[in-house]
C-alpha cells in the first residue's frame, strides 16, 4: 500500500532491548496479535516479550518477517528459506527458538524446529541420543531392562 | 535474507539443555518421528520414558512387522500400549489397519471403546477380522471423521445412529438390508458434508435408494452394489462434488435432485464388454448416453469434469444429442478423459473440446493394454461413428495448458495432439508422457516428430515428463 504509513509495535525482550517491527510482521505471532486485539488501537504499543532475550528475538523476528511477506505463489521459495534459516541455527539457538515460538505461538516455526530436532534424533540409538544432547542416563539397569522388556517388540 | 547478523549470537546467549524444554515441546518433537525411533526414545532418560505415548495423532498398520513372526500379536501388543497408556490429553485421531490373521483376538472393540471414552475426534477402522463394534461409536459426540472398513464381514449399521459432530464418513463394504436404514443413518449425522460409500451393498429388496442431506457438499458412490433397475434419487442442494465409479450407471435409474451448484463431476462408468454388446445389440447403449448427459445437466457450475473410458465410448454413440442434450458450464476450466487408442474417441475428444470452448486445461490419457475389442480400430466394426470433429477447423483461444499421458503413437493418438496443436492458439504449456514399455528408438522418433508438428501458438513449450514420474489421471 503506497503512501499508507506502516503501522509499528514496539517489542521489548527479556533482557531489556527494544526491536521496532511492523505491526503485520509481529502478528505472525498469535501471543502479540491477541496483545494488539486486547489492548486496542492506540499509537506507540509497546509490548514485553517475556522469557525471550534480544538474539533470539531477533532471530525470531527474521522469521517473521519472511513469512509476513510470503504469499502463497512463493510456497517453494519459503521452503528453501525456511530450511536454510533452520540449518544455519546450532543447538543452542534451536532449544531457543523451539522455547520463543511456544510462547509467542509461532507454529510455523515451532513445527520448523521440532522439525529439525527430530531430523537430528532419527535413526539414532539411546545412547547416541544421550551424547549428543548431553544427557545423562538416569535409569538404573533394571529399569532399563524393564523397559525393553515391555517394548520388546520394537527391538528385535 | 534480512539483516540480522548471525555472528554475535553465540556471545551473549547462555547454555541451555534439551531437558529444559517444556514437555509439550518435547512431544511435539518426539511425534514426528518415525514409530520406531520415538519409541527409542523412551530409554534417552526418565524425562523422555512417557513422551512418545503424548501423542495424540496416531497412524497404524500390522504391516509394520511384515516378515515378523507373529506379526499380529505383536501388533496387538503395541496398539494397546498406546492406547491404554496414553500419557497425553487423550488421542485425537487414530488410523489403524489391521488384520488379525484369524486369532480371533477380539481386541479391536475393546480399543474402541476405549478411544471413543477418551474422546477421539477421527478414527479410521481398516480391520480384517469380523467384530461387533460398541454401541458407544455410533453415539460418540466428539468424532468429526469415521472410516469403516472390514473385508472378512460387513459392516452392520445400528438403527439409531446419532454422531452430531460428525463431517466426514467413509463407508467401505456397508451392508444395508433397508431404504430406510440409510436414511435413518443420514438423520443421524446432521453435520456431514463429505459421503463416500465405497463396495457397499443394497439388498435387493431396495427398489429406490433415496441419499438426502441438507448439507451434503461431496458425494462419491465407488464401486457399489444394488439390485438391476434400483433407482438411486439424489437429493441433495448443496452438492458441490460428485463422482460415480462401477458397474450399474446403465442399469440403474439416478435421479439428481436440487444437486446444483456443483464445482467437479467424475464420471467413471466400468460396463462388461459383454453386457455392453447386449445392450447396442438392442439399441439401448444411448440410454446410457442420455443419463450422463441428464446427471450433468443439473451441475450447472462445474468447474472440473473427468470422463473415463466407458463414458467417452457412451459418448461416442450420440455425441451430438449429448452436445444438444447438456448445458454450457460457464465456469468449466478443466476436462480431463481418458480415451481408448482408436478412431472414435479421438474424434469424441476433440468433440468435447469443441463443445466446451472455455476449458483452460486439457488432458488426455491413453489407456493402452485393455482386453476389451472395442479399445482399438479393428474391434470396432460395425460400431457406430462418431463425426470426425477432427477435420473442421477451430481455433481454441481459451486453451492454455494440455496434457496427454500414456502417449503411445498410434495414428489416431498423432491426429489428436496434431489438431491440438495445430488450433491452440493460445496453448502454453504442453506436456506429453509417453506410454510405459516403449523402446528408446521408438520414443526418440515420437519425440522428434512431436516437435516438428506445426504450431499455433507462439508461446507453447512443449515437455516430456520423465518416464516413471505417476501420470496424474491414473491415481484415482
């Protein structure tokens, strides 16, 4: 819309920084698009994004912001995006972004990332799993065992 | 890609561990992986032991242990663990197929039962074993989607059936020993908007089938049974996709009724060859012709029309009263037929496009390798013939995409994509797959010729589908 003025929010994450983004970017977020529903139609909204801090945010907003000007025509063009911004995040980012899109629900990009994580688990064994999240084995040997023995026929 | 650097991230963000994801996250990541793998993730730690029995979306099949032995035990086994300790907010949709290979296990009511308890919202039942399902399914206030499916028995539907919610039913090899029984499952389900009776038998005693709704949008009657001369009356106002597929069109009166508007018709008829000699022999293959010609009269708005084989040969024998007996479709964008290699359909194809000048997408495909005598050229003696619409001249200027599939070179296959060439003068995309089981010096020589035949249109490129990519007409 030529000459219209774009309508901005200001979004304020955890750690204090402020991101300035248009208002139908920061909709791709349903947690800010009711914000906006509840609180009216005023000039300057200011929102707080909790639990958020300002790189993953940022990150986020990239998202957004791709996806607010994707139309339909483009379906193929935002896949390879999508899967080139998903690539390029480490674990780290990935854990953050899951945690940011499930409390601003962002499903696209919760379902990108859940996505990924899966693709990284897939195919791999328990321990292999363990390794490279990290993790520690809690179970003792007899209740790993009963475990298996419950699940028996998934591992012949 | 927008401006943000990637580069400081990695500064300011501290460590974070997979564990610290809520749950949700957790399961929505565990549910999309393969069966086998989410349940291996069972053993990472205590946190992941339940996660993969969250999910609520479930799609199950005993072929997953082909080869195994005891295969459907084990099966079993799985499909009550996940079911009986479901650790989420209960399972949404469930998809199972299953075959018990006659253990006589009896398990399968006892699932669903519990499901429906649980709320399930849709369930498709592919079961081989014949059972007798809980009262509770045909009452379940939560299911939007029901497929029942049973090879070994039929399906038996109580009289007093009431599933308010529900908007899809799939009913595959459904017995009905009463009219009334039908009706009274279609007063049971106000909501619905999709049907799909698929092998499903009216007992002989039914002379009219009456299928009403008042909110009905997409009827499909695939391969169904019923008595010779039952008449089937479709009464539904908001029909907006209709398709029929089997045996019977001919036999069987079908009455449409308030059936408008409708947005796409497939129109498959599959006719004996004997039973279809029986009836030229005795004049009365254009009562076929006449009753296609009728069912599609009331579809005013369609927008997508596919004729199989049979109808084209139907249409072949009164093309012209059909061309006089059927409305204009003013939103027709779309003909798809399949056609056999001879003289005649060639010419009822054209004829169709001729008949049909706003169509925008074209395609046709070949149906090579049939039994039936009638297929080809010299099984057609003696048949009648339909005018050679391919030797007028018409210039098609809406036509814009064409299609042709199984393309195998015959004469009367090369006067087809000739003509359409020849008069698409608006033609842009051209896409030709040719027959399976052709040498490479036979399709090289096709090729060549294809791209010497003289255009129309300026604008048209023409490509070849590659050899084993699915031709779309077929998947039905």
């Amino acid at each position: 819309m030529v000459g219209v003025k774009k309508k901005m929010v200001t979004l304020v994450s955890s750690d204090g920084v402020e991101f300035v983004v248009e208002k139908r970017v920061a909709e791709q977020s349903l947690f800010i698009k009711n914000a906006l529903n509840e609180g009216g139609v005023e000039e300057k909204v200011m929102i707080p994004i909790p639990k958020v801090t300002s790189d993953t945010l940022s990150s986020v907003l990239e998202y957004c912001e791709k996806h607010a000007s994707a139309t339909e025509f483009q379906e193929n063009e935002i896949e390879e995006w999508d899967k080139e911004y998903i690539e390029k995040a480490d674990l780290d980012l990935l854990y953050y972004l899951l945690q940011a899109s499930y409390s601003m629900s962002i499903m696209g990009l919760m379902e990108l990332g859940a996505k990924k994580v899966a693709s990284l688990i897939r195919g791999k064994s328990p321990q292999e799993i363990r390794e490279l999240f990290n993790i520690k084995n809690d179970f003792t040997p007899e209740q790993e065992e009963e475990i298996r023995r419950e699940m028996q026929w998934n591992y012949e | 890609m927008s401006g943000v650097s990637s580069s400081l991230r990695p500064l300011k963000r501290t460590r974070i561990h997979v564990n610290n994801l809520p749950d949700h996250i957790l399961s929505e990541i565990v549910g999309r992986l393969p069966l086998k793998s989410a349940v291996r993730t069972g053993l990472i730690s205590k946190r992941w032991e339940k996660l993969w029995r969250a999910n609520t979306d479930w799609s199950l099949s005993v072929e997953m242990f082909a080869g195994k032995i005891d295969k459907a035990a084990k099966f079993e086994q799985l499909v009550s663990q996940i079911i009986f300790l479901h650790e989420g907010p209960g399972i949404k949709v469930f998809k199972v197929h299953y075959d018990c290979y006659f253990r006589r296990s009896n398990m399968a009511p006892i699932w669903v039962e519990f499901l429906v308890k649980r709320g399930i919202r849709i369930l498709h039942l592919d079961i081989r074993e014949a059972m007798k399902f809980p009262m509770a399914l045909f009452t379940c206030p939560t299911l939007v989607e029901l497929r029942l499916c049973f090879y070994y028995d039929f399906v038996k539907l109580p009289s007093n059936v009431s599933l308010v919610n529900l908007t899809t039913m799939l009913l595959e090899h459904a017995r009905f020993i009463t009219a009334d029984r039908f009706q009274k499952l279609m007063e049971g389900c106000p909501k619905l908007i999709i049907l799909h009776l698929c092998g499903c038998v009216f007992t002989a005693n039914i002379d009219l089938l009456t299928i009403t709704h008042p909110i009905l949008r997409d009827l499909q009657i695939d391969r169904c049974h019923w008595k010779e001369g039952m008449t089937l009356r479709i009464s539904t106002p908001h029909l907006e996709f209709f398709k029929f597929k089997g045996l019977g069109l001919i036999s069987n009166n079908i009455e449409l009724i308030n059936a408008s508007p409708s947005y796409g018709a497939i129109l498959e008829p599959e006719e004996y060859y004997d039973t279809y000699r029986a009836w030229r022999s005795v004049g009365r293959a254009e009562e076929l012709g006449f009753l296609i010609a009728m069912i599609m009269q009331i579809m005013s708005n369609l927008r997508v029309l596919r004729f199989n084989t049979w109808c084209i040969e139907w249409l072949s024998t009164l093309l012209e009263v059909f061309a006089d007996a059927t409305i204009e479709y003013p939103l027709l964008m779309r003909l798809v037929m399949s056609i056999w290699p001879n003289k005649h359909h060639a010419y009822v194809a054209v004829g169709l496009l001729k008949m049909y000048p706003q169509v925008e997408e074209l395609a046709i495909e070949t149906i090579h390798n049939t039994h039936i005598p009638i297929a080809y050229n010299q099984g057609r003696v003696g048949y009648a013939n339909p005018p050679n619409f391919l030797s007028t001249e018409c210039h098609h200027v809406k036509l814009r995409i064409v299609k042709i599939y199984s393309y195998g070179g015959t004469a009367d296959e090369k006067n087809v994509v000739k003509y359409l060439l020849k008069s698409g003068v608006a033609i842009k995309e051209f896409e030709v797959k040719f027959a399976d089981r052709m040498t490479n010096e036979t399709r090289q020589k096709l090729t060549e010729e294809l791209l010497q035949y003289p255009r129309a249109s300026p604008a048209l490129e023409m490509s070849f589908r590659p050899l084993l990519s699915p031709c779309p007409i077929c998947i039905s």
